[in-house]
C-alpha cells in the first residue's frame, strides 16, 4: 500500500538565501519527495541542493545531468528515489520576505 505524509516545510527566511536543511534518515523510507512552493512571488531563482556528506557540503540537484532543479513559483517538483543526506531549497537573492515550500513524501508501507 502506497502512503503519502506531509514532513516539515522547508522555509527560506526574509533576508536569507537557503532554507534550514531536511535530513533525508528521518524519512529514509521515502521513494519519492514533492516540493511545492506556497509563494505567489520569489525574490531569486530556487533552486534544490543536497549534501551527500551529512550537511557539511551542498551540491546544486541536477535533474537530467546539466539542468538544475529550480522550483517556481505556484509550482512543485518531485524528486524520485532520493540519495542525498540532507536537502534544502537556495535562492539566489536574499528572499524579501519568508518563503515556504511544502514538503510531501510518498513511500510503500506494508508489504512483505
């Protein structure tokens, strides 16, 4: 059986350019994460970054190889069979005002 929960939002805050990281062993079951962004407006480009060291170092998420993963927006993204440590959402402006981005995962539950 398929089951989809919202997680904690990740939040650029007025002034700031990166949200607070999501660690991805909390949710470590997950298959897939959706990405929405609340805002009607966004001061930069956001773009999702991971770290794959356990939040010491964030890389810019590529989805296909060469193209950054930018949420807009109004708009989501999904993130299929994630393999990072952490997760956060980067702008490339200090944001004008807090920025929230709603957090989904989907994962299979109950299967043996």
């Amino acid at each position: 059986m398929r089951t989809d929960a919202r997680i904690p939002d990740l939040v650029i805050r007025q002034g700031e350019t990166a949200s607070a990281p999501l660690a991805r062993e909390a949710h470590r079951y997950a298959d897939s994460f959706t990405i929405g962004c609340l805002a009607a407006a966004l001061t930069g480009t956001v773009t999702v970054e991971i770290s794959l060291d356990d939040g010491e170092n964030y890389h810019g998420f590529q989805s296909p190889p060469g193209t950054d993963v930018a949420i807009a927006a109004t708009k989501a993204i999904t993130i299929l069979a994630p393999a990072w440590t952490h997760i956060r959402v980067k702008s490339s402006s200090a944001e004008a005002i807090d920025r929230t981005f709603q957090v989904r995962i989907s994962e299979e539950i109950g299967t043996i």
